[in-house]
C-alpha cells in the first residue's frame, strides 16, 4: 500500500506542476496576481508542490475574462454543452459629433456652475464671519 502511494504521488506532483507551468504560460500578464509569469514559473519550478497550490490558489485571475484562456478553456467548454447560448449584449450607438459636442457644452457648463456656486458659498461664509 505504501509503495502504491509512494509511486502515485510523484506522478500527481509532476501532472499538476505540468498543468500550473502550461496555464502560467499561456495566460496574459493582467491574468497573473501577485508575482509576474516568471517569478511564478520560478515558483512552480523550484517548488513544485507549493508552487502549483499556490499558483491554483492566489496567482490565476479567476473569471468571465479568464475562463477562455488558458487549460481553463478545456474545462470551461466541456460544461457549456449543457448550458443555453448566452444572449448578446446590444452595443452602444455611436453618437453624432454634434451630439458629443452638446455633451461637452453640458459638462463646460455643469462645472462653470459648480465653481459659480462654491465661490458664492465663500463669499457668504466670510460675509457671516464678519
């Protein structure tokens, strides 16, 4: 029995070293928290054990954006068999140069108005503490 488990766990060790290095490599630098590829490939490399636990844990950005790259792409497709077609969100209609001009003349008169009303709250504060 110990010599089973004794055979068993360097194969485990180097599959999930394998796996930690080839999703470290593919995924883009903002994919990576922590350390950068390197330090992390270095990590996984030196330490296998902790390197690919951590690396699992902490190191991978998890989520809708990270779900298409790297190995996590083969178990994010095998589960979608099931699953309906997401619905496509609508895209923004551009506007027009004259509607971003009068979105600009908003603005330049939004903040006029702010500065208006800051210096007037001045005045009438050092009016009262006269």
């Amino acid at each position: 029995m110990l010599t089973a488990m004794a055979a068993v766990f360097p194969v485990i060790l180097l599959a999930a070293m394998v796996i930690a290095l080839i999703d470290i490599i593919m995924r883009d630098e903002w994919q990576v928290r922590h350390l950068p590829k390197f330090g992390w490939i270095l990590l996984v490399i030196f330490l296998p054990l902790v390197g690919s636990l951590l690396w699992f844990l902490l190191g991978r950005e998890y989520g809708a954006a990270s779900a298409s790259e790297g190995i996590g792409s083969l178990m994010a497709n095998r589960g979608q068999q099931n699953r309906p077609a997401p619905t496509p969100t609508p895209t923004p209609t551009p506007s027009t140069t004259e509607q971003q001009l009068a979105e600009l003349d908003r603005e330049i008169e939004y903040y006029q108005r702010k500065a208006e009303l800051e210096r007037l709250k001045r005045e009438a504060d050092g009016d009262s503490a006269r």
